[in-house]
C-alpha cells in the first residue's frame, strides 16, 4: 500500500522512529523539529538506504517523486545511492576543474612564502605575472603543453636559466591543483623529463674557469694573505672550508672570539645557507681557518 502518509499526520509525528508512507518511502522522526526522507530499498540480498532530503524543505509529494525516480533506476539494475555518489563526486569534480591558474598560484606562494627570502618571493611573483596574460584566467586541468610552451618559450629563447625557473613553477602550480582535484587526466604538461625536454633546446653553454695547478697553491695563499679586505678573507675562507658565497660572508660575520670554545678547540659553525636553501644544515669546520675579525679590520657580528 502507498501513500500512507498525510502532511497533517506528519505535523503530529513527533515520537522518533520511522514511518512508512510505502514503496520504500520513509519518514525518520529523531524530534519535534528533525525530521528527513528515507529511500529504503534491497539490491542483491543487500538492504540499504538512501536520504531524500529534510522535512519540510522537502514536501510529501516532492519525496514520492524523488523515491520513484529512484526506484526507476532500480529497476534498470542500478544501484541508487551509488549512482549519486558517482554524480556527487562528478559535481565536485567539476567545481575543482574551475581552480583558474592564477588563484593555485596564489595559493602555492601563500603556503610557502614564510619559508622564502624576499628575493625568492620577487622572482616568484615576477614567474606569475609572466604566466597571468596566458593562463591565468584559465582553469589549471585545462592548460596543456601548447599553452605551457607559449608561456616559457619565449622566455626561454631569450634567457634560458629564467625560462627553466619559470618551467619548474608553472610545473608546481599545476602539481598543486592536480593534487587537489582539479580533474587533470595525464601527466603534468610542464614536466621536464621524458617531455619539454625534447620541444625546449637546451642552448646553455657551461665555460667552466681553470683549475689552479696544486703546487702553485701555497704560494697563492701566502699572497691572499697578504691582502687586505673582505672579499679577500671571504675567498681564504671558500677556498679553506669549501663553502659557498652565503656561507663565506656568514663565517667572516662571526666575532674572532666565538669561532673558539672554552678548551681551545675550534667551535664549528653551523649555516643554513651552505647550499642556499633554507632548513638545510650544514657545519663548517673553522680550525683551519683562524681568522680574527677584530684583528682584520673586518665588520663584527650583532648576532
């Protein structure tokens, strides 16, 4: 039997459980004032149900039209509560396909910007409003490798390590959205390997500069040592201890007085900036480098 159900004797219902109104139509009462739609149903020797919508926003007679329609689907072999789940993960699917370039773009830098140096930021935004007359406005799942190439290439052709830069954070960005849905199919069109390598030529030429023959050694650092200045205690201590630029000027920052510790033996330093990355510690050992800066005319530290 249906249509057991009344709006007037739903009014009244207010002891919880559940009433049938037929043909898998259901009302659950949990109150006064919470009430919903069920569609109960069995497929395959399995019970299940499914929610229909509350009461009253969803009438009496608009709940038997959504649980016919239901069992419509049923009878063509479907499983209902399945079948809106597949369009409900479309619909999201959709809604996440719309994440324009530009606003990943602002995302990824808002995640990451507290871990950066404002020239790192500079030249992320800078990557970004190269991209924004081209795919800013277009949504991240739609951008393929023609228009990735449209947006390096130039660059590329024009300064190759600022292209590749620019390659490497449309490649993050498009990471990003993928990585939260945005409906891409396939692989990252920005990616280098196995793909733009083979469209964007390679045109970097590396003139390495000559090696200093080692027996000439001693003798160049006897003269270094002669010299006055920063850059020249900078270069004694790159060549000495194998750092970096950022290093070198952190190490000749230090007082004189704190490379060494209270027994006399040398206090290693540690730098984040060896390899100029942040969170990337490295220790540089200074018992072969005793440079005094107080006694080299050289800036003292205020850390």
């Amino acid at each position: 039997m249906r249509d057991k159900l009344t709006f007037k004797r739903i009014e009244r219902l207010h002891e919880p459980g559940r009433y049938g109104d037929g043909a898998g139509l259901w009302l659950q009462v949990r109150g006064a004032g919470n009430k919903s739609w069920l569609f109960r149903y069995t497929l395959n020797g399995r019970a299940r149900q499914m929610g229909l919508g509350p009461f009253p926003d969803v009438g009496l007679a608009e709940a038997r039209e959504r649980a016919r329609i239901e069992r419509l689907r049923l009878s063509e072999g479907l499983d209902p509560l399945e079948e809106r789940n597949q369009r409900l993960a479309k619909q999201r699917q959709t809604q996440a396909s719309r994440i324009l370039f530009r606003d990943a773009a602002k995302a990824v830098i808002a995640e990451r910007e507290a871990k950066w140096h404002a020239e790192h930021r500079r030249q992320w935004l800078a990557s970004v409003a190269i991209c924004k007359p081209i795919i800013g406005s277009i949504p991240t799942a739609l951008i393929d490798t023609a228009l990735v190439m449209k947006v390096v290439e130039p660059v590329w052709k024009r300064t190759q390590v600022t292209g590749e830069r620019l390659r490497q954070r449309i490649e993050v960005v498009l990471d990003w959205a993928t990585a939260r849905g945005d409906g891409r199919e396939g692989l990252n069109p920005a990616r280098w390997k196995g793909h733009l390598q083979h469209l964007l030529k390679d045109t970097a030429e590396v003139e390495h500069h000559a090696a200093m023959p080692y027996p000439e050694l001693p003798a160049f650092m006897a003269a270094l040592r002669q010299r006055e200045g920063v850059a020249f205690r900078a270069l004694e201590f790159a060549i000495l201890t194998g750092a970096r630029r950022p290093a070198a000027r952190l190490g000749l920052r230090l007082p004189g007085a704190s490379h060494w510790q209270a027994n006399g033996a040398p206090r290693p330093l540690r730098c984040s900036q060896v390899h100029g990355r942040a969170g990337h510690n490295s220790r540089l050992p200074l018992d072969l480098l005793r440079l005094d800066a107080r006694n080299n005319g050289l800036p003292q530290s205020r850390d």
